[in-house]
C-alpha cells in the first residue's frame, strides 16, 4: 500500500471508526448530496458513480451448490468513499476504493481486501458499458444490445488462497427499496438510494485450496449510495436477502439503536418482480443461536416472521464462522432458510465490537 493511500485512510477513520462494516455512518453530511425521494431513474447512468454522495457501493453475493454436492456463497464488494464534497478529479480526486471478496465453504471461510486512490484508472465504475473494477478484480457487463446493462455479468476475484470465475444471468427486473427506491433508514429521517437485481441465476468455478469445484446457483446485486444513511445512535446492522423456492425473495435488515428499539424494513418481492415495501415493524428478525467469531459473539441462526403473510422462517448460516477479516471487519455468508417457505440466502452483519 502506497503512502498516499495510508493517508488517505487515516482520513477515512473517523467514518468508521467505533464499529464494524460501516456501522458509524451518523456523522455530519454538510456539503454532501442527499438521497431524494423524488429521484427520477436514469439508466444506464444510475448504475455508475454518484461521486457527490458520500458512500456508495456495488454488492453481490450469490448462493451456490457445488458438483461436489456442497453449499457455497461468494461476495464480490466495491465500495467508494468520498473524503471532502465536491472532489476534483484526476489525481486530485479525493476519493477512495475498496474492495471485499469472500468465498464461503461449510468448513472455510476465505476473504480479500483491495484499496485504490479515484482518478487514476486503478478502481472505478463506468456505467456503460458496464464495468466495476478494483485492480485485476472484475464485474462487467456482456454487452448485450437489449435489456438493462446489469443483465448478463461476468465476475472474478481473487486472494491469497482462493479465486472465483462467475457469469451471472438475470431472470427478472430490477428492484426498487422503499418508495421508488428511496430507502429510510431511521425514524429521524435517514435515507439512501437503493435498488437491487435479485433475480440472477449464477454458474462457473470455484478455486480453493483443495482444488476446483463447478457451481450453480442464485445471486443479488445491491446498489445503494447516501451521505448519512444512519443516525449517530444506530451502531450496526443486520441484513438479510432471501430468494425462496417458488421464485419470491425477500430483503430486510434491522438497524440497532443504542438509544432505543431497532428499526426493522425491508422488501417484499414476488417472483414476476412485483414489490411490496415492508412498514417498520412488519419484519421481526430475532436471534436464536450465538457463535463465538472471532473473539465476539454473533446470531448466526434468526427467527424471522413477517406480519401479514403467514411467513415463519428459520435462516441459518451454513458456516457460523463466516468472518470477513479485512480492515472494517464484519461477518457475512450463505445461509439456507426453512420453514414455512424454503430457500437459500445471504446474512450480512456489523458492528459487532
């Protein structure tokens, strides 16, 4: 890591300084844009940069089975940071990348960090044709003449001890948050733009140590960028996106107060893409079983029930010990769901200190 890179992390470290994964985002937002509900969509322009807002990333996870008949998950993170408002560009760019990579086995758990500086080609997104970068890690677009620029994906990551060659196709819509993808984030008003494609049927290679293993399976692309997406009382979350058997999903998180309840959204979406935004409250997530993770202990196994839709479900992680330990740590990985409604999944969660 360069010298300029160290500084410009020290610059970073009062955003995220106090709990993991991003958790500390209360903190003031003058000079920054601002999420508004009244956000009319552009795209292909929208699935590129947003460099007046603060934070914003590009997050996929994606649930497989194996050819050797194991369960599998993998993440693929590209995260931009802005360090002042109105960044100049080229190599004055006060902006940062970083990238996350995980592969999950149900005996191993195997993680990756890259950083870049903006404005000198290292990391970056262009919108189209579709390409999210960070060094020789890749997400982009296959060019299709028709359909959104997020439908056909390649994917490829790597670290010290794993790699990952993925191509994704998408079988649905894109997925708007809240209302019109305006997702609030607390009673007091915080708010990001977020909208997801839930809907991709994954195939390609896994790399381990052990050796090589064909997959299949379903994956989820998050997008979402904000200025303050928390307030200074919220220390962490817990997230989960849930794609069923009889091609429904669901995404919900419950966002942790130190001051009082949690607040508890998500999103409701039928299998033709359909959406139904959940009102705070509708989605109970509760913690069954803890696990010791890295010297701290974290639910890896949630009760959730949805009001309104009979929905019971039992979602637990296929490795409890699914711990990203990258500089913001923070747990995530595959997990299957049972119950009244069966199906496979992804669990995020921060700000476990």
């Amino acid at each position: 890591m360069s010298v300029r890179i160290a500084l410009l992390l020290l610059a970073l470290w009062p955003l995220t300084a106090g709990a993991q994964g991003f958790a500390n985002l209360g903190t003031e937002a003058e000079g920054y844009a601002l999420p508004d509900p009244d956000h009319v969509w552009d795209f292909p322009a929208d699935h590129g940069p947003h460099p007046d807002f603060r934070i914003e990333w590009w997050y996929l996870t994606a649930s497989l089975q194996g050819d050797d008949g194991h369960r599998y998950g993998v993440q693929w993170t590209l995260f931009r940071l802005a360090l002042t408002p109105q960044s100049p560009e080229g190599w004055g760019a006060e902006q940062i990348w970083m990238g996350h990579a995980g592969l999950t086995a149900e005996d191993s758990h195997h993680s990756a960090e890259r950083f870049a500086r903006g404005g000198i080609g290292q990391a970056g997104v262009t919108a189209q044709p579709f390409e999210a970068w960070i060094d020789d890690w890749r997400m982009a677009g296959q060019g299709t003449d028709t359909g959104d620029a997020l439908d056909a994906l390649t994917l490829t990551s790597r670290g010290p001890d794993f790699a990952y060659d993925l191509d994704l196709e998408a079988t649905g819509p894109l997925v708007f948050h809240g209302q019109n993808g305006y997702s609030v984030k607390s009673e007091a008003g915080q708010a990001s733009n977020y909208y997801s494609q839930p809907f991709y049927e994954v195939s390609g290679t896994l790399m381990l140590p052990g050796g090589e293993v064909a997959v299949t399976g379903q994956g989820w692309l998050d997008r979402e960028w904000s200025s303050q997406p928390l307030t200074d009382s919220q220390t962490g979350w817990d997230w989960i996106s849930l794609q069923f058997d009889d091609g429904a999903r669901l995404m919900g998180y419950r966002l942790r107060d130190a001051s009082g309840p949690a607040y508890t959204v998500g999103t409701w979406i039928e299998a033709d893409g359909t959406t139904q935004a959940l009102s705070p409250g509708d989605l109970i997530m509760t913690p069954l079983t803890e696990t010791e993770v890295a010297g701290r202990s974290l639910p890896t196994e949630w009760q959730v029930d949805l009001a309104g839709r009979d929905l019971s479900l039992r979602v637990g992680a296929i490795n409890p010990q699914s711990w990203q330990d990258v500089g913001f740590a923070y747990w995530e990985g595959p997990v299957t769901v049972s119950g009244t409604r069966q199906g496979v999944g992804y669990l995020e969660m921060t700000g476990y200190d």
